[in-house]
C-alpha cells in the first residue's frame, strides 16, 4: 500500500479518536475527511511524475505533520458550530509547528532531498498557518485570515505574472517573519494572553508579511528584465534541499521559512 494510502488511513483514525474525545461534528468531520483526501489525490498524482523517484523517510516526516494539521484543521471547522477543546487544537499545531525542519533534517542526512518533499513540506505549512489565521480569525478580526491567505494569493500572482517566479536574493528577514508568524498564531489560539496583546501581535505580524512580501515583490519588479535575460544568479537553497523559484521561496515565507 503506498504510503499516500495509509496516510490517509490514519487521518480517518485520528478524526475518530478525536470524535470519541471531543465529539467531533459534521462540519469538522467534512474538513478533516477533504483535507485527509486532498491530500491524498495530490501526492498520489505527484508520485506518478516521471521525476518523483520514491517516497523518503522525510516525506514520512511530513506526512505526519500533516496527519497532525488535519486534525486541527477539523477542530477549527468544527469551532463555528460548537465548542471545541483549545487546549487539544494549540497542543497538535504547537507539536506540528515543533516538527516543522525535522524533515528537512533528515532529507538531508539519509541524501533522500527532492522536489516533492520540498513542496510537500511547504504546503503542509502553508495549510497549518491558513487553519490557525481561520480559527485566530473568529476572535480577532477577519482581516487576520489574510496571513493564512497571502501563500495563495501570491501563488496565483504567480501563475499570471511570471516574473514573479525568478530566484529571491537570501534574506534573513524573510525567513524570521515567517517563523515568527506561527509562533503568534498558536500563542493567539492559546488565548493565554491578553486580547488587545494578542491583536497587536497578530496585527503586527500582518504588518510584516505585507512588509516582506511587498519588499520582495518590488525587488522583482525592478529586475524582472534583468532576471529575463538568465544574468541574475540561482536564488538560494531554500525548502529542504533545493534552489526554489521566487514564487516557492514566497511561498514558503508565507508559511514558515523562505
């Protein structure tokens, strides 16, 4: 059975679990089963890729995370019907955030890097912090959503303009503001603070995306003729082992670290 299958399998283990703990409704029952099976229709048409060798030990890693943001994921759809344990969602999201990099370390350390994982781990990211700007969202503000939305938006940019997609030069910057937004998310979901710090928080690293992402945006701009012409060098080794397109590296500023 490929390992997409049993993925899969598992996501529908840890809906019940949480069901018999929680009772998990309908709507997170819905968000957790799309979730767990668009995740599986997309890695399983990845893999038939000619260039898509096999499946690693890190995809594992991944694909564990993701179980974990499933989860959360059903928990947070399952919030606007009826009340759902916090502590259980800020205790998955801490746990997948934590693990967030072990991928890429052990990648790198059994020589299995590939593009598919690199992507794997990247939307798996993207969905993680999409899920906590939704449920953050409902107590703050919906203008919060728009941190989870920015990957996606920028994504679809992309796809039109595409000198969006050239190398990004390296930024330490990028790279802590899309640290720091996880971080934020979870301690926001958390509720341990209080809520005019917690909007301030959540507003400030807004702020910075926005920053960030206008940054890199205008950098492109202004050498989108140069970049063109092929005499602007590869960007840097971003995701886990290989040099990404602007758009990847946005991307995956967008959700963890570019």
């Amino acid at each position: 059975m490929h390992a997409p299958s049993i993925g899969l399998l598992v996501q529908i283990a840890v809906l019940m679990t949480l069901a018999a703990v929680s009772g998990l409704g309908i709507a997170g029952w819905l968000a957790g089963l799309a979730y767990g099976v668009a995740t599986w229709a997309l890695l399983i048409r990845a893999m038939q890729q000619p260039e898509v060798t096999g499946w690693g030990p890190a995809d594992t890693v991944t694909l564990a995370r993701g179980t974990l943001i499933g989860a959360v994921t059903a928990l947070v759809a399952d919030s606007f019907l009826q009340p759902v344990p916090v502590a259980l969602l800020v205790a998955m999201a801490a746990v997948a955030l934590a693990l967030d990099g072990v991928d890429g370390q052990v990648a790198r350390r059994t020589g299995t890097c590939s593009r598919l994982g690199a992507r794997f781990d990247m939307e798996t990211d993207s969905a993680l912090v999409l899920a906590l700007s939704v449920f953050v969202a409902a107590s703050v503000g919906w203008w919060a959503l728009a941190i989870g939305v920015f990957r996606y938006v920028f994504g679809a940019a992309a796809r039109v303009w595409p000198w969006l997609r050239a190398p990004l030069p390296p930024r330490f910057s990028r790279k802590t503001v899309a640290a720091t937004q996880g971080v934020v998310l979870v301690v926001a979901a958390a509720g341990i603070a209080p809520a005019m710090l917690v909007t301030a928080l959540v507003g400030a690293v807004l702020a910075a995306l926005v920053w960030s992402f206008g940054r890199d945006v205008h950098w492109l701009w202004g050498n989108r003729q140069t970049l063109a012409a092929g005499q602007v060098g590869p960007g840097p080794s971003t995701g886990r082992c290989h040099a990404e397109p602007a758009s990847d590296q946005r991307l995956r500023a967008g959700s963890r670290t570019a």
